[in-house]
C-alpha cells in the first residue's frame, strides 16, 4: 500500500527510575519519510531533545532500542492506523492482483488479524485463503452424506464390504475443480468466507459436472448471486440448494419463490414443477393452496386447474348476482378479492362486496369530477397500501379518487362509512368456519 494509513505510534515508558508517560511519534505529511517525536516530558539535563524530527532510518533505530524493554513490557509502542486509508491500501493492493470489489467489512477484519499491515492482509486473501480453501474441497471431496451412504448399503442388500467399496470407487471419480483461478473467483463472490465458497464450488460441480477453468470461473461469476441465495435459503444444504437452481433456471424465478415452491412440495422436483404448472394458469396463486389442491385431485395438474377456475367461476356469478356489474367487470373484482385474500375460499367471497362497493363510491366520485365510465381494471391497480377495501373498515373511496385524479391527498376530510353489509357466508361452510367450495 501506500503507507500513508500508519498515523503515527503511542509509545508508553514505564522504564524504572523514570517517570511514567505517554508520547506520541507522528509522521510528518509534509515531508516523506520523516517524523515528529512529541513528549511532552520537561526536558533534563540531557543533551538528547525529547521533541524533535526523525528520519525512518532512526525511527527504526529508536525502536530497536527498546528491543529488551519491550520483552519485560516496560516500553509498549502501539501503533496508530488511519483505518479508513488502510481500507484502501489494501482494495488497492487486491486491485493490483486482479481482485476487485472486496467490501470494507471484509478488508477490515482482515487487515486487523493482520496487525494493520496491508501487504499481509492481501497475502492473506489471496494466498493463505486460497490454500485452506483448497484443502476444504478435498475434503468435500470426501464426504458422504447419510443418503449416500444408506443407498450405497440398499443397492448391495446391505452388505458392508460391497457398500464401501462402492462409495470408494465414487468417491476417487469425483472432481472438484482446483484450478487456483477458480479457487480465487470463488472465494472473491463468496467475500473470501472459506466455507461459503467450497460450498459455491461443490453446488457448481453437481450444476455444471466437469468444465473447464475459464467456464468454470465465467459460471460462478455470472450465477454467484443465484448460487448465494440458494445456499442462504436452504441453510447451507447443497444437495437442496442444486435443487432450487435447477428449478430457477427451468422456470425463470427467483430463488425465494423456487425455495417456497419446494418447500410445500417436500423438495420433490417433480411435485414442485406440477405446483407451478397450476400457478401458471391464475394471476396470483399462493403455493400452499396449490399444493392443497393437487393433493385433492391425486397430483393431477389439470384436474387441480379446473377446480380452481371452477371455484373462481363460482365466485364471479356470486359478484354478477350481488351487485351490477357486468361480467367482465365481476372477473377483475373476483381477481382481486382472491388476491387480498390469498384464495382462502369464505374470506375471498367476504371481501367481494366491501371491494365492488368501494369502486362504485369511486365511480359516482370520479363522475362528479367529470370523468367517466373508468374501467375497473384501472381503479383495482389504485388498491394497494391502506387503500385496499375490506369488510367493517373505512371505504378508502376518497383516497383513491385523488390518487387517479393526481390530486394531493385531501386533509381534514371524513373517509366514506365502512359497509355495513356484510358479504353473506357462501352455501356449503362447514362447521370449522372454512369454505367447502374446493
């Protein structure tokens, strides 16, 4: 680095037969390669000034003095670092071995086991870091989980010999990549945290099965995020997190929404996949109610879908014969009340109402103000935050009007009453207080 992160030293003395204090040796920023000893100590009869300029050569000199004292601690020299310019000394330090982007929290632990020295703490990084890191996926190499092992001994009817010589002859044709290239890559996506890098190799591996160094490192570059998140969402786990990758890159999501798809499928990937074949067919369907619904139609995807449009159906003709609007305006308003109710069947027909009264308070408004004949597709997309209608609270009609009209909200105001009727319960609810319509 630089150099210019060392601020100075505090130095104690302690020294028998001398007065005990603190002084201070700062380096000169005017002038490279001096120093200014500060003591505050009355000077004595000695010729030697307490206060002075120093050179680094006698510095050095100074220091190596003490050497005795500081082996019985009668002298300690502390050394004052400007950490921010240590930070700096040591991204520009990665920077000239092609590493980039290390992050201050990362660069100020290491620089701190490193006892400040920018040099070391990069030697660190890149080096000691990268051989541990190394030894790490040999030993993954090694490792045999319970599933393994329990198939190895089922596949030989339980013969122990059998099992182990076939878990050895995996275990030599497994390959980890230790190209140091692709150590250093990993280890710079994974913040040079040893563990969670192995573990971003062993997930690229049983991904990507044998590339070579320069795919290897473009792979774990342009999926590092995806791979992180994966790991982070499954704990850890590899084998899960393969699977959540997989099932991101089959059906373009991301990895919290593959994770919950797995999660309530027992991360069987076939199950997840007929999960997702149902959710494609609806706006917003949670993967819970999915997975229930497939359970009641023996995991068939079409059957699940036509009990969902079915219910939806129902839902929409109960909009129809309520209030007045048309059916393709009923669609949007069931839609909707499906949606802020997570399809949970007797609250979606309990929040129908409240919602196609809110947007007739919002038409006969927009009306007045000379708009007319607003589609309810567009007053439904002003439904979100606190301005979503439901049973037994304020209309937020009022509220919506102003933001469709770019007007500010109004102050002082009275909202419109809350409904004071109640969407009757559904035919067919059961005594647990749950809708029997699916």
């Amino acid at each position: 680095g630089s150099g210019q992160s060392l601020a100075g030293f505090l130095v104690y003395d302690r020294r028998p037969g001398r007065p005990m204090h603190f002084y201070a040796i700062v380096r000169d920023i005017s002038r490279d390669g001096y120093w200014v000893k500060l003591d505050s100590l009355q000077s004595g009869p000695s010729t030697i000034q307490r206060n002075r300029l120093i050179t680094t050569k006698q510095l050095e000199q100074l220091h190596d003095s003490f050497a005795d004292d500081f082996s019985h601690w009668l002298i300690r020299w502390y050394p004052v670092v400007r950490r921010e310019l240590a930070v700096s000394d040591l991204q520009r330090v990665m920077s000239k071995h092609g590493s980039t982007g290390i992050c201050k929290e990362v660069a100020m632990g290491a620089l701190k086991e490193a006892k400040w020295l920018a040099s070391d703490a990069a030697h660190d990084l890149l080096i000691n870091r990268c051989a541990q890191l190394e030894k790490e996926v040999l030993v993954a190499q090694m490792l045999v989980s319970e599933e393994q092992a329990r198939a190895a001994l089922d596949g030989t009817e339980w013969d122990r010999q059998a099992a182990v010589k076939n878990l050895s002859r995996d275990l030599l044709e497994r390959q980890l990549d230790t190209d140091t290239s692709v150590l250093q890559t990993a280890l710079a996506l994974a913040n040079y945290d040893v563990g969670r890098a192995c573990k971003m190799l062993i997930l690229s591996s049983r991904l990507l099965p044998g590339p070579t160094p320069e795919y290897h490192r473009e792979f774990l570059t342009k999926s590092a995020t995806k791979l992180l998140s994966s790991l982070t969402l499954t704990d850890n786990n590899v084998c899960l997190s393969a699977t959540v990758v997989t099932l991101m890159d089959s059906a373009k999501l991301e990895a919290r929404a593959a994770a919950e798809v797995l999660g309530v499928c027992g991360w069987e990937m076939a199950l997840a996949e007929k999960v997702l074949q149902v959710q494609k067919n609806f706006s917003y369907l949670p993967p819970p109610i999915a997975r229930e619904v497939l359970s009641r139609n023996d995991d068939c995807p079409v059957a699940a879908t036509q009990m969902l449009k079915d219910f939806r159906q129902r839902l929409c003709d109960h909009v129809v014969t309520r209030s007045a609007y048309l059916r393709d305006e009923a669609v949007s308003i069931s839609d909707f009340a499906l949606k802020i109710s997570e399809w949970n069947p007797w609250d979606a027909f309990c929040s129908a109402e409240p919602v196609w009264q809110c947007i007739t308070e919002i038409r006969a408004e927009l009306s007045r103000n000379g708009q007319q004949s607003v589609p309810v597709e567009l007053i439904v997309e002003f439904f979100n935050g606190d301005n979503v209608p439901r049973a037994g609270q304020p209309s937020p009609a009022l509220a919506v009007v102003d933001c469709i009209l770019g007007r500010p909200p109004r102050t002082g105001a009275s909202p419109m009453p809350a409904s004071r009727v109640r969407a009757p319960a559904p035919s067919g609810r059961n005594q647990k207080g749950d809708c029997s319509l699916m």
